[in-house]
C-alpha cells in the first residue's frame, strides 16, 4: 500500500511539474519544435542530464541497486515506432505522459489524443502477430545492451568503458548543454519574422 502511495505522490507531483514547465501546451511544443523557443528543450535535457548523474552515481555509491536498472532491446521497429511518436508529437501537441496531465488539467483536446492513443494501442495489439512475423521486433546490435558495462549490470556494455563514469559523464554533458542552448534558434522573440532594413 506504501508504494502505491509513494506512486501516486510523484505521479501527481511530476504532473504538477510537466504542466508548470509547458509541456501540457501544445502551443509550447510547438514552439520548440519549430525552434522558436528553446526553453521547454532545455529543461528536458537538463531533467536528463541531472537525472543520469544521480542514478549512476547512486549506483557507484551503493545508494541506488543495479537490478532496478531496465534497458530495452534496440530492434528495428522500435526506430519506426520512434519516428511515428516523433510525427504524432509533433502534430498533437502531445505525447502520452503530456496528454495525461494536459486531460487531468482540464484540456478536452487531450481526451481525443487518449482515444486515439487507446485506439492505437489496441490496434497494435490485434495486428502484434504479423509484426512479430515481419522481423521488424528481432533484436539487433546486441538486443539489451549498454554503451559501457555496468558493474553488476545483468546487461552487456557494447563497449569496455565504465558503464557507470560514462553514464554520469553523458549526463554531465546534457548539463552542460542545458544551459548552452540559446532561447531559441529560429525567429525573433515571439516568433515574429525579421524585417530586413530598408
């Protein structure tokens, strides 16, 4: 019962923050998708970055156990799926966890993107027998590895490296580039066009 209290805490308390930062706007994601505004990128590469420091660094010191860490086979499917989210994301204005928070705010819009997700969803599910014969689920480069090997790690590293100095050293580098980034790369502020001087 204590979990699933702990659970609902953070899951309220991570809404709370996805809709602070933007990311329940579509106007928002849109914006940064299109480079206008910059923002809402930097957080989620920050929140990356700190977020990778922490748990590497929690399991070198023993705070956080290995056998919590999850890694998913690498196959081709995964890649299109990726570029279908990418597409969708971009087109709604949502992804799954923003959509949720964006209905639980209020926004009618994010119903729809639940359904369609739903729909999806199961759509996926009746057809799961012929994707599974296409090919496209078979696990390449290794399946379910890592890029360094991860001491206790039930994974293997597709490299030598220290799983866990790099992981904290990619994070470092998501940080650093958090707060690199400009406010935007397109546009002026506001997204208003440049008028060339007459």
């Amino acid at each position: 019962m204590t979990s699933i209290i702990l659970a609902i805490v953070l899951g309220v308390a991570f809404g709370f923050v996805l809709d602070r930062i933007g990311a329940t706007n579509p106007t928002v994601i849109g914006r940064m998708l299109n480079l206008t505004n910059l923002s809402l990128a930097k957080t989620i590469v920050l929140a990356i970055g700190v977020g990778s420091v922490l748990m590497f660094g929690g399991q070198m010191l023993g705070l956080v156990s290995v056998g919590h860490m999850s890694v998913k086979a690498a196959y081709i499917g995964v890649f299109i799926g990726g570029l279908m989210l990418g597409a969708g994301w971009a087109l709604a204005g949502f992804c799954p966890g923003t959509g949720v928070v964006a209905a639980g705010s209020g926004r009618k819009d994010a119903l729809f993107f639940i359904a369609g997700g739903l729909l999806g969803a199961a759509a996926y599910m009746v057809t799961y027998p012929s994707w599974k014969a296409s090919g496209l689920l078979d696990s390449i480069a290794g399946g379910k590895v890592t890029l360094g090997t991860v001491p206790g790690s039930k994974f293997e590293g597709i490299t030598a490296l220290p799983g866990d100095i790099l992981g904290i050293v990619l994070g470092l580098g998501f940080i650093v580039l958090a707060f690199a980034l400009p406010d935007r790369l397109a546009g002026q502020p506001g997204g208003a066009a440049r008028q060339p001087a007459e």
